[in-house]
C-alpha cells in the first residue's frame, strides 16, 4: 500500500520534472539573447534537478542509493549557479553587454 | 580577480598543515564512502583525484582565508525551505512566460548592495539568486551584485531585499 503511495508520487514527480526540462529547453530556443537564454535554462538547472532526482530517491528509497542521490542534488545546486555565474561573467568579458541586443522587450535597451 | 590572494591573513604553518591534513581527509572519506569499492584501481583513481583536488584547491587560494568557513545551522535548513518556494514560484512564471504565444520580456539589470554581508553569505546570496530562475547575478565586486532579471517584477522583488535579509539572518548570532 505503502509502495503504491511512493510510486504515485514519484511518478508524478518525474513527470513534472520532465515537464520543466522540457521547458527550459523550449525557452532557451525562444528567448532572444545569451542572458534571457540563460533564465530559461536554469528552470531546467534547478526545478527539474530538484524534481527528477527526488523522483528517484522515492523510487531507491531508504537506502544508500538514496543517500548518493540527495548528495549529488546538493552539489548540483551549489556547483551550478557557479558555472552559471563564470559563464556571465565571461560574456560580459567578451563584450556581451546585458540589454543591447535583447529585441523583443519593452526595457531601457538603447 | 582572486582577492584571497591579496588579503594573505594566512594563518600560521602548523594551522595550515592541519587544514590540509583534514582536507585530505575529508575528500579521501568521501571517495571510499561514495566508491564503496576497494579495487586497487579504484583506490588509485581516488588517490590521484584528492590529490588533484587537494592541488587545485591550494593553487586557488583556498587555504590563504579561513577554511571551512560555511557552518550548518537549522538556520540554514530554514532558508532552503524558503528558497526551494521561490524557486518553485518564479519556475512557473518563467514557464508561463516561455510558453506564451508572444515573449513578453522587460528585462532589467540592478546593482544590489551587498556590502553589510560577510564573503561567504554573499556567494550564499549571489547563487541563491542564480538558482531562482528569471534572475541571475552576472558579477559580484566590491560588495556589490550585479543582477539581471527576465522582468521588471523580478528586480522590483530582489531591490525590496527579502531575499537580502533572510540570507544575512542565516549566520546571525
């Protein structure tokens, strides 16, 4: 009985975790620039990390597996925003200014 | 670019030898534990990895300040809970905004003040706003972030500081 309840919620789990990789995906098509490109894509980074691998530690469950697996969420959560961040950083380096060459907004791009 | 380097309030060389002794440590319990396997090829790889880690740690600084130096607190638990709420909330407005039939963007960038924050709580700071989708932190210098957001709402929400004060309420003592 117990095993059903898991299942269920880790297969809803999954499926939206999916769902939001698939998105990120979409909107890193969409999006006009480097910047909103990168916005796009950490829906995928941190949302659909966080759901999938929970999805699966509900499938392990109390085992070492688990344990592996909330340790590499962890690090993935702390190790992304970081190659995030270099990435930024570097295209700004580059001369990938923020708001220049976005075209399809209403903000202070010149 | 590497501002550890230029502050050297290294601490005295027995101190760093035992910081170095407990990072090896620490990274040697890590691969047995994840690795569970005791093949001698295994061990080796494991050995060459902390040792390569153990190189590129030194070689960036990372023994120059105080090691060690994010402490966990229930605190700390706390926050998490916050920011996987946030995460989860501005996942759907960025969802909802990639999925419209017209991308309506207004992207902004602002220059948040970080400077009451220790270095450590503004990395906490800098990545907690990568991590939610619709913002992310382009530089951090001098005490201040540089921040771009996907919409307007979003600087708005990020220059009202909440995000500001909860992190700097994590170390509080």
């Amino acid at each position: 009985m117990m095993g059903t309840v898991f299942d269920i919620a880790s297969w809803v789990l999954l499926t939206f975790g999916g769902l939001s990789v698939l998105i990120g995906g979409i909107g890193a098509l969409r999006m006009p620039d480097l910047f909103t490109r990168m916005h796009a894509a950490s829906v995928t980074d941190s949302l659909g990390a966080i759901l999938v691998l929970t999805g699966v530690m509900l499938q392990a469950g109390l085992t070492l597996a688990t344990i592996k697996l909330a340790a590499i969420l962890l690090f993935l959560l702390l190790t992304s925003p970081t190659a995030s961040n270099a990435l930024a950083t570097a295209a700004m380096l580059a001369g990938n200014k923020p708001g220049i060459d976005t075209t399809s907004n209403r903000s202070d791009a010149q | 670019m590497n501002p550890a380097r230029d502050n050297q309030t290294a601490p005295g060389s027995a101190g760093r030898l035992r910081a170095y002794l407990m990072f090896t440590v620490l990274l040697i319990a890590a691969w047995v534990l994840w690795s569970g396997m005791f093949k001698p090829l295994l061990l080796a790889l494991g050995a060459v990895s902390c040792a390569l880690v153990v190189y590129i740690a030194v070689r960036m600084g990372y023994f120059d300040s105080r090691v060690f130096a994010l402490r966990f607190n229930l605190r700390l638990l706390g926050f998490w809970a916050w920011l996987l709420k946030e995460i989860v909330k501005s996942s759907l407005e960025v969802a909802r905004i990639v999925l419209a039939r017209k991308l309506e963007l207004s992207t902004r960038v602002v220059e948040i003040d970080v400077s009451q924050l220790s270095p450590v709580d503004q990395v906490i700071l800098g990545n907690s706003i990568t991590l939610t989708p619709g913002t992310l932190t382009l530089d951090a210098d001098d005490g201040k972030l540089l921040v771009h957001a996907l919409t307007a709402e979003g600087a708005a929400a990020l220059e009202e500081g909440e995000m500001l004060r909860r992190v700097a309420a994590i170390h509080k003592d």
